[in-house]
C-alpha cells in the first residue's frame, strides 16, 4: 500500500517560510499531486496542484507567495511556503486527486505549520 509521508512543518513567524516535502512510497510521474490543509474546526481545502507535466495551480490565497514542486526521480512532492501568515496555519497534506473529491492515496499524517503574529 502506498504510503504519504509529509514533513518540513514547523513554527515560524510571519513573514517566514517553511519548505515542505512529501515523499511518496510509490510512482507518482503519473500522477497529479496537490497539497491541501486543514484548520482545525474547519474543512481541508486545496492549496496547490502541479501536474505530471509540470503545471502548476494555486489557491488565489497563496498565490505569489508559495511554489509547488515536484521530484519525479524521487517520489517527492514539494511546497516552497513563502511571506507565511497567521492564516496558514494548519495540518498540511499531499495526495494525489481523482476528481470528485476522491484521492489515489489514503491519506498520511501531514505536518503542522503554525506562523505566529
């Protein structure tokens, strides 16, 4: 069973950044993987997906500020976080979506991202 494992989560202030990684325990060149985050008390929404081609899509609320990567060799998907504000804290995650809100991966730990004021 294929496993996600995310990582590079921490605590920074505003203004900071944070890289986060996501390695996958099987091929993703095929895949379009999409980070995603859950505030506590609230829904997990998407951040950023990149395709197996390279491109790339952003929530209009990181738009400019955080890059989505990925490392086909290696099985790993990247989120460069930049300019971090209190409101992007949360659990981040990395699957790869299906559409119809279904995922190709059960779904890993994620990695927690707090950005204090």
């Amino acid at each position: 069973q294929v496993q996600l494992v995310e990582s590079g989560g921490g605590l920074v202030q505003a203004g900071g950044s944070l890289r986060l990684s996501c390695a996958v325990s099987g091929d993703i060149s095929r895949d379009v993987m999409g980070w995603y985050r859950l505030v506590p008390g609230s829904y997990r929404e998407w951040v950023a997906f990149i395709a197996s081609s390279g491109i790339t899509n952003y929530a209009d609320f990181v738009k400019g500020r955080f890059t989505i990567s990925r490392d086909n060799a290696n099985n790993t998907v990247y989120l460069q976080m930049n300019n971090l504000k209190p409101e992007d804290t949360a659990v981040y995650y990395c699957n790869a979506p299906l559409g119809n809100n279904l995922y190709n991966y059960l779904w890993g730990q994620g990695t927690q991202v707090t950005v204090s004021s």
